[in-house]
C-alpha cells in the first residue's frame, strides 16, 4: 500500500477521489489541522492547485500592492503550512508532486519567482469562481511511481 499525502484546497475530494484505490491510501494535508507531522507516514506527496502565492514569499511586495488590479487571491496560512510540507518532504527526500498551484509554492521554495497575471498571455485561465476545473496535460514516465500509481486506475493509461 502506498500512501499519497495531498495538501487541502477548495477541490480536495477531486484529488483524492483520483488518486486513492486499493493500492493508495490518500492522507489530507491541511493547515487547519496543521498537521505537517504526517508528511513522515506519506511515500508522496501532492501540492494540489488553488489560490495564489503571495507575492511576499518571492520577492514581490509590489505585486501585493497591485493585488486587485492582478486580481490575486492569497491564503497566506496555506502558503505557509505547504512551505513547511515542502521542506519536511524534501529533507525526508519523498517525491513531490505540484499541481498548477503546486507547482508555484515548490517553485517559491527553491527561491523561484512568479508572474502573477498571465492574462493576454495564455488562451485560457481558470478559477473557483468559474464552477469547473481546468486540465492541463501531463506526460508520466513509464516505470515512474505516479505511472504505477495512475495505471492502477480503471480507464487511465499514460
């Protein structure tokens, strides 16, 4: 048995609901339970998507300045309690996984640095307030431990 450790957002049932079966045993991360502790019983873990980074975190007080105009949505709890599953995972060399917002606070992490607003610049942007999800396409490399993971999944091949 596996077990995925993702991180708490407005959509955790849609993760959960694709990574858990009987192989993988899913853990909710999350900074109301505050619960980084459980990073130590996790083989992975996945930094799901949802709000912004806040600007502070990698270098851009301007942008907090500008946040209605860039339209950023922050929870500034969240940041940090993922920031810490990071350093915990990373220390404890546990693979990682980072979803759309994910991908930005492990990007944050390792001292990255983020455009906010992205409009006019991509085809499409998504967000809670428009009532669905967005896919993104993903390539997984055969022999991987997500390819085991998702392969165990009925109807999912890569």
């Amino acid at each position: 048995m596996i077990t995925i450790g993702i991180t708490d957002c407005s959509r955790w049932k849609n993760y959960h609901d694709w990574f858990a079966s009987e192989n993988v045993k899913v853990l909710k991360l999350s900074p109301k339970e505050n619960n980084t502790k459980d990073v130590d019983a996790c083989d992975g873990i996945v930094l799901s998507g949802g709000e912004d980074v806040h600007p502070k975190y990698y270098g851009k007080p301007s942008y907090w300045k500008n946040r209605k105009e860039l339209k950023l949505e922050v929870n500034e709890a969240r940041d940090k309690f993922e920031l810490n599953v990071i350093d915990k995972a990373i220390k404890s060399r546990k693979p990682i996984l980072g979803i759309c917002r994910g991908l930005q606070i492990a990007n944050v992490y390792f001292k990255g640095t983020l455009i906010p607003d992205l409009q006019g610049k991509v085809k499409t942007r998504h967000s809670k307030n428009e009532g669905y999800d967005q896919t993104h396409e993903v390539n997984v490399e055969n022999d991987s431990c997500l390819s085991a993971i998702i392969n165990d999944k009925e109807g999912i091949t890569n």
